[in-house]
C-alpha cells in the first residue's frame, strides 16, 4: 500500500493492539482506508482510532466495536469528521507526518519529536516513514555534528549522560571490525519506539553506522518484550536493501541484561551474564572483540529527529508508572519538570512521593526539578527515564528494601562491593523491624557500593536507601520503634 501520509480521503488509523483486529474487521467490507499503527504510548486511551481528512483528525478514544461500525459509516457516507461525536479534534497540517497535538492526556503539546510517529504511521511501512523524510543519508559529517549536542538517554547506553560524537570517533580510529548495538532491553520508552517507530530508530543506527565504518546493526531487545522484537523484525526486513545489514536478537528479561556490557553478552550469546571490567570500554573492545557503538533506542531516534529536523537534543522521554490508574509513556522538553510529567497520570490516591531513575532512582517529595540530566543528578535521582509514583499507602521500607533484595538476588555476582553489599543493604534494611536502624552504617555500605562496583548496577543499587534516608528517616525511624506509619506492615513481615 502506498503512503498513508497526506493521502487523498480520509484515513482512520487503530492505535492500540488490544481490540484493533477486531476494529480492523468492522473496516474490512466497507469502502473506506482503515491501518492499524503502533501504540501512541497512553494506553489508557486505546485502541484509540482517528479519522483524518485534510487538515483536520477526529480522536475516538477507547473505541468499541459498536463505536467503530459509527465511525465507519460516518467515513463511508462522507461526513465530516467531526459527525461521529469524537471525543477531541485536532486541526494541522495537511501533510503532517507526526502525530498532531490534541487535548487528550498525554498528547498534548507539541513536542513529540522521537515519538512522533507512534500512532501516527504504520510501523513497518517504508512508504510511511519515507514519506515522513526517512531513509536520508545526511553523510558523516553530519552525523558527527549532531552528536555533539546529543546526550546518551538510558542506563544501557554507552554514552549515557555524555555527548555521542566523542565515542563514535574512538570506535571510527580504533580499527578493526566495529558494529552497532541498539540495546533496546527493558525501558518502556524504547520497547515502545521498537514497537511503534522502528525506523526512526533504524534510521538513527544505519546513521551511525555510516558514520563508524559498521556493516552490521544488531538490534537487542528483550524476550519479554514480545511486540517489540516481532515488529523490529518486520521492519528489518522490510527496510530498504543495502549496508549495513540488520540483525534482531532477543536476549534474557533479566534486569541486569540491560547493562551496556551484559547486553554484549547476551547478543554474544553467553549464557552466563556478568558485567565486564572496565576500561577498556566497548568502544575500544566490544561486540566479539571489537569496537562498538551502543546505544538506546531513544538516542539513536533522537539522532533521527535531530537529522531530520534540526532540532538537537530538545526532548526526553518518560514513563510514568507505580501508583497510577494507568502508565503513559510521554516527550516532553528537557526544560519540563517531574511535574509535568507527573501530570500525564491520574495518581491512584493522595501523592506521597516519586521513585525517579529506573528500578534504583532516587526518591524524592520535590516534583519542581527538571527532567534533564543534570538536575535529576544534582538531586540524586535517575536519569533513566521512569518515573514511578507512590501513594500515601505505599510503606517506604517495605518499597526500598524490596528494591535492595532485588539487587542482592539479580546481580551478575561479579564483583564484591555489588554482590556482597546487596545482601548486607537488604540485611540492614530487615533489621529496621527488629529495632536495629543504623542509619551510618547502611550511608557507609551505600558508598562503598557507589564508588567500587565495576558497573551501574552496583553502583545504583544503594540509591533508592539512601534517597529514602534523606527523605524519610522518620518513616524509617518508626519502623525501629515498631509502628508502620501507614499501617500496611504487619509486625512480622519481611522485606522481600
């Protein structure tokens, strides 16, 4: 099928992969253009179907198959958009090729950069995303100038934090047979991108590629993570012939499989995933002993839109999820704050806090800090992109020390001050309900971790403590003087 990008009638477009076959079908007999796209990342709103005719888009949210036969012969009649009772309107342009800005939670605004082809375009259409100004080739030294100004986004991420043309030159000179990894395991954001946009992401990789002198592209996603492999895959195959070539792996669900040199292993095939001593870095020595590139897929589609649009490093995506009605994956400028990402989500029940950073973020009461890296570090939270919410129901020690426990059973066990300190943080953390709470010890333990573990793993596994000392040592305080605070802890129970 040709592009479905400023095509000639209207288009209805399923977002969503819950009811969407059986919304597909409703449209089948009917003399109307009806795809389905990928997630727009809110769940909450789908299957949300849109019609688009010209310059305006109709938004149907939560559509049922009763919904659909409306919608459909509303379409099929040639009524306006607006006669099916939408729940919103958008007007834009004509031959937009990203998803317009509508009054709806979550896709308001008009920063969708990354994620503008999610629930826009179909994902493994290469009309669509050529259509949309894909499968340029800007050439290296464009390359290169734009990942001076763009920042790593993820915790697999090689560059993580850092601008990417630095490491990019080092596996360029380095010599040998370099590669690229798009380490897209575990983070909802790039499970969503891989899902929804892949060749945004693809685009991103090919360029880098390019640029580094890689004629292979592996793309690295998690079992568990079902939707994304299959759909990357398609795309992969669907994606215009030439070099490099693109492989898909799908590695263990583990957590710690995400990490930058574990998730080396796992494509490497290895069974056994430990993180690997640095230096020397994958940039130096990776992928099969050679230089590599690894990145997010929310790097390498920031790439692509800053390729493409000029606009560099301008976005972060987060999810927010924990105590909500349901989790939204949202773009929203790096000047936005924790707030504004905490106000995509209805917050089930009264607001006590934010764990910020992934499974070891920090938690904090402050929602006035800024999405951007710096500040997130200043305020010793996570950088990762997750955001999850904790009710005032939500008991802190029983949320930290589960998080401890996970740490002290999934880590690699490689490295001491990792494998032994989780188990001492978790010990420290139980022993607050027997009245033993030594603040002094669990900060020492924590920074022993921090400064010595060979990975982020160990390094970050001692946040959510810490943070939680800092924030809620009363809280803390209580449990040693044996009263819960907010009454969801028995007197036995056990932090695991």
């Amino acid at each position: 099928m040709a592009s479905i990008i400023a095509a000639e009638g209207p288009t209805i477009r399923i977002s969503g992969a819950g009811s969407s076959p059986d919304l597909l079908s409703v449209a089948a007999d009917a003399d109307v253009r009806a795809v389905e796209v990928g997630s727009t990342g809110v769940p909450a709103l789908e299957p949300l179907v849109t019609v688009t005719d010209g310059d305006e888009t109709a938004f149907h949210t939560a559509c049922s198959t009763a919904e659909m036969d409306t919608i459909v012969a509303s379409v099929a009649a040639g009524s306006d958009v607006r006669a099916a009772e939408p729940d919103a309107v958008a007007e834009h342009d004509p031959d937009t090729a990203r998803f317009p800005a509508v009054d709806l939670p979550g896709l308001g605004g008009d920063r969708r950069r990354m994620l503008g082809g999610a629930g826009w375009r179909r994902p493994t259409s290469p009309a669509d995303h050529e259509a949309a100004g894909g499968f340029g080739d800007p050439g290296p030294d464009a390359v290169l100038a734009a990942g001076e100004a763009i920042h790593g986004r993820g915790w697999g991420d090689i560059c993580q934090d850092t601008p990417l043309t630095p490491t990019w030159e080092t596996v360029r000179d380095t010599g040998g047979d370099p590669a690229v990894v798009v380490n897209g395991h575990g983070n909802p954001a790039d499970a969503l991108l891989l899902a929804s946009a892949p060749y945004d992401v693809l685009d991103g990789a090919t360029a880098v590629a390019d640029c580094v002198g890689a004629e292979a592209v592996i793309v690295y996603a998690s079992t568990a993570d079902e939707r994304a492999v299959e759909t990357v895959r398609e795309a992969a195959a669907e994606h215009p012939e030439g070099s490099p070539a693109i492989d898909v792996v799908a590695g263990p669900a583990e957590y710690r499989a995400a990490e930058p040199t574990m998730a080396l292993e796992a494509v490497e095939g290895n069974h056994r995933l430990e993180a690997r001593i640095r230096p020397p870095g994958p940039e130096s020595v990776g992928l099969h002993g050679q230089p590599t590139v690894l990145h997010t897929p929310r790097t390498l589609a920031q790439l692509s839109a800053s390729l493409r649009d000029g606009d560099a490093d301008a976005t972060r995506a987060v999810t927010v999820q924990g105590d909500v009605a349901a989790p939204v994956t949202v773009e929203l400028a790096a000047s936005a704050t924790l707030a504004d990402a905490v106000d995509a989500v209805a917050v089930d029940g009264e607001f006590k806090a934010a764990c910020v950073g992934g499974r070891f973020g920090g938690l904090t009461r402050d929602l006035d800090v800024s999405i951007a890296p710096e500040p997130l570090t200043d305020a010793d939270l996570g950088t990762e992109g997750t955001v999850q919410i904790l009710a005032a129901d939500r008991c802190v020690l029983e949320f930290v020390g589960k998080r401890a426990q996970f740490a002290a059973d999934e880590n690699c066990g490689r490295c001491v001050p990792c494998r032994e300190g989780t188990t001492q943080l978790a010990e420290l953390l139980r022993d607050i309900y027997d009245g033993s709470y030594a603040p002094e010890d669990i900060e020492e333990l924590v920074r022993v971790m921090d400064t010595s573990s060979i990975c982020a793993f160990g390094v970050e596994a001692g946040r959510p403590a810490r943070t939680a000392l800092a924030e809620f040592e009363a809280e803390l305080q209580a449990h040693a003087d044996g009263t819960c605070p907010t009454d969801s802890c028995p007197e036995t129970v056990e932090v695991t």
